[in-house]
C-alpha cells in the first residue's frame, strides 16, 4: 500500500493505493478551506503527517491523514501581518473559521530527518527554521541564518518586503548536516545542526526551488532552481551546472533514481509565470542519465514528451516524490497524479478522485510513503 499526499492551494488530498494498479485507489479531503504550502513524512512513521500553511501555521496527523491538529507552535513574530495580508488577511483554524488573535510565521518547507523520524525541520517565511526533536511537540529555532553577509540580498519577488525558506534537506550520511535553499538569494548549509552557517558556495545557484540527496552517494547533492540546475559531489561546498539540452531553466522540482544517482528528473518552464499560473503555463519535464560522453562531460538532458505524463501547454510545472524503489516516481500538476516505473520511460495515471477545478490549481507539495 503507498499514501500519496497532494498539497493543493485550499485542500490536501490524500490518496492511498497500489502503484501495480493505478485505478484501484482510494481519496479523501482534508484541511479544506487552509492555504497549503508544503507536506513532509517519513516512511518509518508513516503514520505521522505534516502539512504547512502560509496562514493558518502547522498541522499534523498521527493517524495517517484521518484527522490533523493544529500544533501550537512558536513560529510567532511581531511583523508578519503585512506579510499575510498579502494572501487573504486572517487566519484559518482546523475547521476553516477564521483565528484573527493568532499570528503564526508562514510555514514554506517541511522535512523529517531520514535518521530520525522524530525529528522534523520547519522553514518559514520570513525565512527561519525550526527544530523539533520529539516529532512536534516542541521546536526551538536555529539562530544564525539571518546573520548571513548577504541575508541583505535576498527577497522574494511577488512579496519584495521578505523572504523565506522554500526547501529543507537532511543529509542522508550526516544527521547534522543541513541544506537550505533560500526564495530567493541563495543556498545556505549548515555542518553542525545550526551552530554555523556556510552560504553561496563556488557555483551555487541562487533562486533554490528544491533540493536532493541520494542514499547511495554521499556528497551528492542535486538542486533544481529559477536561474537553473545544479549539482555538488561535496555536501554542497561546490558545485557544477550541467545545463546542454535543458531548454526551460526556471527549474521548479528534482529527484534523483532511488536505483541510480546519476538519473535525475527535473521540472522546468521558461519562468515563474509559465511555471505556477494555469491560464498561460508551459511546462517540460526533462532527464538526465549522467553517463559521461567521450570528452567526459555529463549527458545532455532529453525532454520527455508524449511518455504519459502531460507537459506543454497549460501544464503547470510538476512535482515530484518517491518510494524509494529503483525507477518508481510519482508525479503531480494540474492534469492529476501519476507514476513511472521506469524512470520517467512511461507514465500512467493514477485513479484518483481530481475534479475539474484543481485543473487551474499548482500542487504545492507532495508526499509518498509505502
């Protein structure tokens, strides 16, 4: 059995089925009415699900997604009504009524240790991160981050006032060891558990989307963002840009082959409009096999159109998550979710309950656990 959780704009959606017969799975709604951002678990408690949410602060489940509670955070701050007046005003408890004394940090990124399922990272905007070491019940931040040279750089477009913290990474070797990208203004680690903080590293992109690891490669380190791919062998000191064949450079999602880490999909546009609006999206997924040609430079990547799963026009950019099994992916954007078991050869749809509406929606996050 895999639990997929798809973070939609206003409702999460948890499906649950066999990746072998993808017409035979189950949906169910939750936190309808919240503005969802993000969605994080862990397949040793698969039980425990967080979600974040740009107004309404932290939720999780111990029940698998039956039932969420509002976690009583310490992502509180002083200045973030400007912040949130941007998204709609006030906040949303569990059941969607408006909380108007509560003023909670929007929760951009969420991620569980893959040492440790109890302990949880948070990212917010504005950009801070959170700890918590008993699977959420208490969190305490990490100082420092804001204190970077160039923290005085960075900003977030649509919101130019601020900042945030749009993906957290764990290091699969290294359980103190942390990677943080930054909306927008750089990639940020840290090899210590917060006590210090290493930025913008030798070819480091900047506008990080999303980050990856892989279990079976330490170092290596794969970075989807706005001014391009980008890949370390390292733990993120350095960094190489391997671009020949990806036309779409405003990167959006990456994942390595649980079974090969020199395979990696990515998702990308030609920017943020065409990537995230509906009405005027065009969208690619593109791989790359990594295997070096005879000059010994990386493979071009190949866009894979006409495979199953919908690219092109009026796709907004896809997102990715895993399992764990070699060459199995699931994948989620406006036209629903879908799978491959052979790295992105073929895709199937995957029979879920996704209405006419979510078509003009951009799933915000994604998560799968088996």
């Amino acid at each position: 059995m895999v639990t997929v959780s798809i973070a939609l704009r206003d409702r999460l959606l948890v499906c649950r089925g066999d990746a072998a017969a993808p017409d035979d799975w189950t949906t169910e709604t939750r936190l309808q009415g919240d503005d969802l951002e993000c969605v994080a678990t862990h397949p040793d408690a698969a039980e425990r699900l967080f979600v974040g949410t740009f107004e309404s602060g932290l939720f999780r489940s111990t029940d698998g997604g039956e039932t969420f509670d509002r976690l009583d955070t310490a992502f509180v701050v002083d200045d973030s009504a400007s912040a949130r007046s941007d998204r709609g005003g006030a906040n949303a408890n569990g059941d969607g009524a408006a909380d108007p004394d509560r003023e909670s940090d929007a929760v951009m990124s969420l991620t569980v240790s893959p040492h440790d399922p109890q302990v949880v990272y948070a990212g917010t905007e504005p950009s801070r991160i959170y700890r918590s070491r008993d699977g959420g019940d208490a969190w305490s931040r990490l100082d420092g981050l804001t204190d970077l040279p160039s923290a005085d750089e960075w900003f977030f477009p649509p919101r130019p006032h601020t900042h945030h913290v749009r993906w957290l990474e764990v290091d699969p070797f290294d359980p103190e060891r942390l990677y943080v990208g930054i909306e927008a203004g750089a990639f940020v680690y840290t090899p210590d558990g917060g006590t210090t903080w290493r930025e913008r590293p030798a070819g480091a992109r900047r506008d990080n989307h999303s980050l990856a690891t892989h279990p079976d490669r330490e170092g290596r380190l794969y970075a989807a963002a706005g001014d391009g791919y980008a890949e370390s062998d390292d733990g993120g000191q350095s960094w190489r840009r391997p671009q020949d064949g990806l036309d779409h450079r405003y990167c959006w999602s990456v994942v390595p082959d649980p079974g090969d880490p020199d395979r990696v999909l990515v998702s990308s546009a030609r920017g943020a409009s065409t990537a995230h609006t509906a009405s005027r999206a065009e969208s690619y997924v593109y791989r790359k096999d990594g295997r070096e040609n005879a000059d010994g430079e990386d493979a071009e990547w190949e866009r894979l159109d006409d495979r199953g799963l919908p690219t092109g026009d009026g796709v907004v950019r896809t997102v990715f998550a895993t399992v764990g099994d070699p060459g199995v992916v699931y994948a989620a954007n406006n036209f629903g979710l879908f799978v491959t078991r052979d790295f992105g050869d073929s895709w199937i749809q995957v029979g879920i309950d996704w209405a006419d509406a979510f078509e003009a929606q951009t799933p915000r996050g994604l998560a799968a656990v088996a």
